[in-house]
C-alpha cells in the first residue's frame, strides 16, 4: 500500500518548496523591521532638517524685525545725532541712514535711488555699526541688504520731512504691490542661480538680492521692487515710521510749552502757517573779528555779501544784542559798512554776534535766465553761484517762463538739476528761460493804495486767505488781507514811508500754503515760523508826550504823557521780538540853519514839540 505521506516527503538533493511557518514568520518580522529602521530614520533626520531650518527662519525673521526696530529708533533720535555730527542746522525727526556700501557695517556719507549712479547708491548692506547694534546675520551668515527711500535719507535730505512726505522722491516706493515704503530690509540666504558672491563682487547688490528694481515713470529714479522668490524681507512703511516720529514730536512740543507756561505763566499766542519752502529768505552769519559799530565782517565760506545782493539800505538786525541799523555800502564780499545802529544794548558788532540782513532786492537775487547750458531737468545761470546763496536740496524751482516748477535734487555751483518738472507747458529748461527760487515774495505789477496786484501769482491756488499778513518790502508798510482774488489782493496798509503800492515794489507775504487742494492752515504754534512776521490780537499801551491829535483812540492837546493803544507786529528769529512803531502819519520838512556832518540844526522847528525820537530817519 502506498505511504500516503509519500506527498510530503523530499526527494535527496531538493529543497522543500515551502518553508515552515515558524521561520517565514520570522523572516517577515525582520523585513518590517529594517522597513521601519529606515523610514525612522528618513523622519528623524526629515524632522531635525525641518526644525533646523524653522530655526533658521524664526532667527532670521526675529533679527529683520529688530534691524527694522532700530531704523526707527535712529530716526526718533535723529536730531540728537545731528547735533552731534556738528552740524550748524539741526534738522528734525524721521531721516534714515543711509546703507553701507563697503561691507564694513558703516552708513555712506550720501545716497540716491537715482539710476544713472553706478552703482545706485540707496541700495547697500545694513549699516550696523552706524547704528549701533548687533551685525544681523540671516541663516546662511550672509550680512542683511538695506534699500532706503530718497524722502527719507539723512543725505541730501529732503526738507521739510513730515507726515504728507511721500514714500519716494518722485512718488510711491512700491515694493511687490505695497505702496508708500520708506525702507526694506532683506535677508538674502543662499545663492541663486548664476550670482557670483566672490572677493571681487562682494558689493554688488545682484549677487545677494533676487529682486529686480526698476524706474515706472522713467524719472530716473528707482520707485518699484519686485522680490524673487528666495528674498526673505520686511518692509518700513511710512505710516509706521511717521506714527513714531509723530509720538517724539508731540512729546517734545509738549515739553516745549509747558516748559514756557511756567517760565511765562501762560501759553504762547498761535501764529498762521508758513510753507517752508517759501522763505522770506534773510542772510543770516556771525560778525567775526574787526567787526565794529561801523563795520561787519563775516569771511565764512557760505556768505558772500555781493552774491546774494546785499546793497545800500537793507536793514541790519545784531540778533545778539538788539540793535537794529542799514547797509551803507558793501566794501567786498566779506565786508559791510553799516550806519545807524541804534536801539541795541551796545549797538555794534562784536566778534561772534548773530546777524540778519533783509534784502531789498531778494527776488533779483533768487531768479535770474537760464544760460547757454540749460536743457531737461538741469538750470545753470553762470551769473549765480546757487552754492553761496545757501540753495538746498529739497527746495523748488520755479520755470517762470513755461510754468512748471520741481523739487530741487542736487546744486553744483551754477547748475541746478531737479527731480522732475510739471505743471507747465513744456516742462523742461531751456536757454533763455526765467526762473525763480521760490519764496513768499512778489513784485507789484500796478499801482494802487488798497490792492496789492501781482499777475505772476494766483493767491487762491496757494492758499493765501483773508487776515493773513502782507509786508511792504520797499516802503516798509503791513497791512492785512480782506480780500482774495486770483491775481490781486485787498490791503490796507500802514507803519510804511508811502503806504501804498506801487509797480516793482517787492512784497512778501508770511504764510504761503501752496497746496491747491487743503485749505491754508491755521493754529500753528510761533516757533514753526521762524523769522516770519506775524500779527497778534494783544493791544500794547504806547506813552506819548502830549499835543497828539488825529491819532486812533487819542486826540489830546495836554501835555501830559497819554497812552495809544497800538497792534503791534511781531517777529521772531530766534526768540520772539515786538516791534511796535506809531507813526503820525505826516512827514517832518525843512530848511537846515546850520549843522555839522553829525547834527542837524533848523532854528525854525522844536524838534522836541514835534515828537522826534531817537531812531528816527533823517533824509
């Protein structure tokens, strides 16, 4: 009979075709097992890769954040760190750096978005040893790269800067969509694609930073940055720089006028406001030695009497001591002849007094024709040197001739360049244009005694708005405003030699708003008016000797001192002076009886009777 496990059995020198289950089991068990040693391992070293990186990110974004940080507290402070650097004009909050350009952490001395500079130099590394903090390193150890607005870098700047200052000189900084940026800051990890981060490329931006930047409006200037898809960044907008700035402002103004409440016992009046680019435009120095009573002299580089057209009869303020007197000749461009100075504690001047000068002729010395080598967006007037004028960035030029202006971007002797030119028919500069610097300064197209009428000027467009103060420069009379219209104003004038208007006299006007769609604006406090006249609505009693008549509030024959309530005029240079002058009206003629080159003698008068005062002008 047949062996029924026969089925079962090897034949010598096979294998058994299956195995048993005890052992397959155990193989399987094995195989899962290094399946999953190897996906463990796979996660693990995935997960730390991840960590390791999320790492990187988070230190990376943390260290934008406080690049971005101390951006902003370098503009806070920056009139404390203008102050420092030495400067003679200490400008307000809210200027930027500008970027290191040389890999050594330290800001450059200029920079502009402007593309025909090679390279362009608002795009740099991070300036961290200018403001002082840590060298902000990304996650592959590359140094953070720092593009800054022209509006807001700390050289040239643009004055004055403030909260309606846009994002860039020629409009929006947009960066990706984004509009009104005043800085980026970029983390720029590893290189991409064919940059070459060797010695000898080491600054240039294109090998760090994917983005392309780019010039919209064909200005010249940079104004849009589209990031590449590896540039890490963090963007400074304006608002969120201005809301801080804002903060310090208002914390100091307060400070200001609670420190001047409880020296005065209350707060000062408000003045109207002034546009900053329309400056009545004094020469202000200091008198250095050999200045006397008779004699100021002042050899600093930027003053140069001749050039800014000083000329017998301009009114000499010594800011020092008080005194008030009048160019009698200019002896060079360092030196003056003054006559008269009165009214002062010494009425001289000494080595290191503060000076102002009022020129007559301010509107032929800040216009003039373009020459030979005017075109586009460039002005040169080899008759002027703008340097000496003390031309700024920043300021606005004027083409009188087609009636477009543009905010000035940098002043070479006798060239000026704008950043752009609208408003006009043709936009540009040409030989032979007229132009102006602007200031709040006119000249009468036609006589009148009540209406001030200049055809080169719409006072609605600038804002200029009934009550606001007009100042005869030539007969040296105020008056205000009652009326407005497009080319003419409604004054009544007095306190002046003619008190009239007459064709060529110059005027100026100590609020000129030029925005055409926000209303002139009121309330603002003195001190932003500096050097600006202005009235005020307080009353001082003035003493007279008796026999006045035909004056207001007093018509007396006594000889008893009587009080004339006047409104007096108020300037401010750099502290608040009240100038307050009665003047009867009538002119004071005669024949001299004798005399010297210091005195006058007319047997026929009583000088006394007729109230001449010391200060008083004799012709």
């Amino acid at each position: 009979m047949a062996n029924k496990n026969h089925q079962y059995r090897n034949h010598p020198g096979t294998l058994p075709k299956t195995l048993p289950r005890t052992q397959t089991g155990a193989a399987l068990l094995a195989a899962v097992l290094l399946l999953m040693m190897a996906s463990s391992y796979y996660l693990v070293t995935k997960l730390n890769t991840n960590l390791e990186k999320n790492q990187h990110s988070q230190e990376t974004g943390m260290a934008l954040m406080a690049a971005k940080n101390a951006l902003i507290g370098y503009a806070i402070t920056f009139p404390e760190i203008d102050a420092e650097s030495g400067t003679d004009t200490i400008d307000g909050p809210g200027y930027l750096p500008c970027p290191d350009l040389s890999n050594d952490g330290s800001a450059g001395g200029s920079c502009s978005l402007k593309t025909t500079n090679n390279p362009v130099t608002s795009i740099g590394r991070f300036p961290y040893a200018t403001l002082e903090t840590d060298d902000f390193r990304d996650g592959h150890g590359e140094r953070f790269w720092y593009v800054v607005s022209d509006n807001f870098r700390n050289n040239p700047k643009m004055i004055p800067l403030n909260s309606e200052t846009a994002g860039s000189i020629s409009g929006d900084l947009t960066v990706n969509g984004y509009t009104n940026i005043a800085a980026v800051i970029f983390a720029t990890g590893a290189i991409e694609g064919s940059q070459d981060r060797s010695t000898a490329n080491i600054n240039k931006y294109a090998n760090y930073i994917e983005a392309t930047f780019s010039d919209s409006d064909g200005d010249t200037y940079i104004d849009t940055i589209t990031t590449g898809s590896s540039d890490r960044y963090v963007l400074l907008t304006k608002d969120e720089l201005m809301q801080m700035v804002e903060k310090r402002v208002l914390g100091q103004t307060s400070h200001m006028l609670s420190t001047y409440l409880n020296s005065q016992g209350a707060y000062p009046w408000l003045t109207p406001f002034s546009d900053p680019k329309a400056d009545v435009r004094r020469l202000t120095g200091t008198a250095n030695s050999g200045s006397g009573a008779t004699t100021l002299i002042d050899t600093s580089v930027n003053i140069d009497f001749v050039e800014w057209g000083v000329a017998a009869g301009d009114v000499v303020w010594n800011a020092t001591d008080g005194s008030v007197g009048f160019v009698s000749s200019v002896d060079s461009s360092t030196q003056l002849t003054i006559t008269g100075m009165s009214l002062g504690t010494e009425n001289d001047f000494d080595e290191g007094d503060a000076y102002q000068i009022q020129l007559a002729n301010v509107l032929t010395t800040f216009s003039g024709t373009a020459t030979l080598g005017s075109s586009s967006l460039k002005l040169e007037d080899t008759t002027k040197d703008f340097d000496d004028l003390g031309i700024v960035e920043g300021d606005i030029l004027e083409n009188v001739t087609d009636g477009s202006s543009g905010v000035i971007d940098s002043i070479d002797n006798d060239e000026i360049t704008v950043t752009s030119l609208s408003g006009g028919t043709g936009n540009d500069f040409a030989s032979g244009d007229s132009y102006l610097i602007r200031t709040n300064s006119g000249t009468v197209t036609a006589n009148s005694t009540t209406t001030l009428t200049d055809t080169k000027k719409d006072f609605v467009t600038v804002g200029i708005a009934v009550g606001d103060l007009v100042y005869n420069v030539t007969d040296g009379s105020y008056g205000t405003i009652t009326a407005v219209a497009a080319t003419s104003l409604t004054v009544t004038l007095e306190y002046g030699s003619e008190n009239d208007f007459d064709t060529g006299d110059i005027y100026s006007i100590s609020r000129f708003n030029p925005n055409p769609v926000t209303p002139a604006r009121e309330g603002h406090l003195a001190f932003h008016e500096r050097g600006e006249p202005f009235t005020t609505s307080l009353d001082i009693e003035m003493y007279f000797p008796g026999s006045i008549s035909g004056v207001a509030n007093a018509d007396v024959t006594t000889t008893v001192p009587v009080p004339v309530t006047v409104p007096p005029v108020i300037s401010q240079p750099d502290y608040v002076t009240s100038i307050n002058r009665y003047v009867q009206g009538k002119t004071i003629a005669g024949t001299a009886t004798g005399g010297s080159a210091t005195s006058l003698v007319d047997t026929s008068r009583n000088f006394n009777d007729l109230g001449v005062a010391v200060g008083d002008v004799v012709d």
